[in-house]
C-alpha cells in the first residue's frame, strides 16, 4: 500500500502571486478525498528536518539565510524563490517529511509513500536555493537512507518537466546515488544536456534525457521506459526516490510537454515494476513541481492509483 504524508503546515509558506502556491495542495487535497484515497491509505505523520540532518546536503550559510530571511518577515531568496515569515519553518518540515517517509519505507511499515510537500526541492544546490526550492527534500531523503539506513545505493528519478540541477549537483561525484532525469530542453534552469553524466567516482551515475517541446506522448513515454531501464541496470538501488514534478501535463501553464494525466500513471507502474525487482518495491515519492491545479490534482490521482495497488 502507500503512506500518504500531508499536513495544514505546508499552505503556511505563503509565495504571493505565483505558480507554487498553497493552492496546489488544496487542490490535490479535495481530489484525493473525494476519490477516497486519504481514507483508503495510511497517513503518515510529518516531521521536521534536524540541522544536523541538514547540514549533511545544505550550507550553514544557505540555512541561516533562508531563516534569517523568514525572521525578517520574508522576501526573496532569489528571483524566483519567495519567502513567508513561517517558510523556513515549513521547508523544515518538507525535508523532515520526506526523511519520515524514508523511515516508514525503510522500516518496512509500508512499501511506499508519498510525500505531499512543498516547497519543492530538485533545484536546491548545496549552497544555493533557487527556482521556487529551498532545500533539497529528495537529496536530504537519500543521504538520511544511507546514514540511518544503510541503503548503499539509491536511484532518484527525476520526471519533473525541469532539469533536477540541484540533485544533480549534490550527486554528481557519489557513485552511490544515481540521477535519473527526464526533462524538456533546452529549458529553464538550462543544465540536463545528455552529456552530463557525473564525474569522478560519480562518472556514469547521472543519466540525463533530455526531450524537445513537442514530443509525442508515446515517444516521451519510450524514452522514460528506456532510461529507467538503463538508470536501474546501473544503479540495482536498495531504495528508489522520484522527484515527482507533475508540470509536463499538457495544460501545465509553466511546463507542458504534452503529457495526459494517465500518463503519469504509466511512469509509476514502470518505476513500481522496478522497484518491485530490485528494492522489495521500496518507492519514495516527493512532490515538486506541477501548477496546473486541476491537471495536477488528477496526476497525483493517477500516481496514487498505481503506488497504491497490491502487489502481485
Ligand atoms: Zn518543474
């Protein structure tokens, strides 16, 4: 089955006239509800992320700035990245969250989860937040699994319609964390070319595919399967994480690369077929982007819909 996590918390990082806001959550909310999903599944319960669990991805300076910012009553951290007085509080708890429902998964309490957080995290460097992300939710998720854990290696899989730069930052010299990312390009924030590919020990560990606008949904759907199938084959993880952005659909008012919300239904089962291979179906899923409030709320349906299956 699948433990969702959500809380009332996450609407308190207020952003103003923007793509990401509390909305997003409201919506998927009265959906999930509506659909019985928050009945039917386990809830899990939220958490804050410690400093020293922090500190282990993030900057002391990066830390400080963010909640020195907030205590100042908020602003921006940069163009795009605006903070509330109570967000550094709740992107604490977006990466604590996320570190909880490694424990739920790990522990074996539940096969997977579903992190419904935000801010999103995938564009979060070591020492820069940007692109609407404070911290990196599913680079702290995965150095907690390795710590408190023993996960020795970790496939995170990227379909957000951006390039994941800040993941790919954080893990692109560790052998131990394989990047999987599908992507629109070239687009914002301009990083992903198929060229990158780690480097170092890391060489071989990032994967990148990069998909041009107007790609056809079987075509995008093709190039998912056969990335995953290269990103498993290399990394044989002991946990998956997907940095699950929902801004590919195609009434996506940011992204749009022509998806349909059953598409994302599709992905899941590829990643649950996976998981279910190589990690006992150990599957983390944390929102990030997706600003389409009803296209989204229907993807994170269809998402649920396959992670919440029995397994065969
Ligand atoms: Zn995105």
């Amino acid at each position: 089955m699948t433990t969702i996590f959500s809380h009332q918390h996450f609407l308190d990082h207020v952003t103003g006239t923007h793509p990401e806001s509390p909305q997003r959550l409201t919506s998927i909310h009265d959906t999930l509800n509506s659909a019985g999903w928050l009945k039917s599944c386990r809830q899990g319960e939220v958490a804050k992320v410690t400093l020293d669990e922090l500190a282990v991805v993030h900057t002391a300076k990066q830390i400080t700035d963010a909640r020195d910012l907030a205590a100042a009553g908020g602003g921006f951290l940069d163009p795009d990245t605006a903070l509330s007085p109570a967000s550094y509080d709740v992107a604490l708890t977006a990466a604590g969250t996320a570190i909880a429902a490694v424990d739920t998964v790990m522990s074996g309490a539940d096969a997977n989860a579903l992190c419904l957080i935000r801010p999103p995290g995938h564009h979060a460097t070591a020492d820069r937040s940007m692109g609407f992300c404070v911290f990196n939710n599913v680079a702290v998720a995965a150095r907690h699994a390795q710590k408190k854990h023993g996960a020795n290696r970790i496939l995170i899989v990227d379909w957000d319609v951006h390039h994941g730069n800040g993941t790919q930052d954080i893990f692109y010299e560790d052998p131990s964390v394989f990047f999987y990312s599908i992507h629109r390009f070239p687009f914002y924030p301009g990083t992903g070319d198929e060229g990158e590919q780690g480097s170092g020990k890391g060489r071989g560990t990032t994967l990148n595919v990069p998909v041009q606008f107007g790609v056809k949904r079987d075509q995008y759907l093709d190039l998912f399967q056969s990335g995953l199938e290269r990103a498993v084959t290399a990394a044989r993880p002991d946990l998956i994480l997907i940095s699950a952005g929902f801004d590919a659909h195609v009434d996506d008012p940011v992204g749009n690369l022509g998806l349909n919300s059953i598409d994302f239904a599709t992905m899941t089962k590829s990643v649950k077929d996976v998981a279910n291979t190589y990690c006992n179906g150990r599957i983390v899923s944390c929102l990030e982007g997706g600003y389409h409030l009803k296209a989204l709320a229907d993807s994170v349906a269809a998402h649920i819909g396959v992670l919440a299956e029995p397994r065969p």
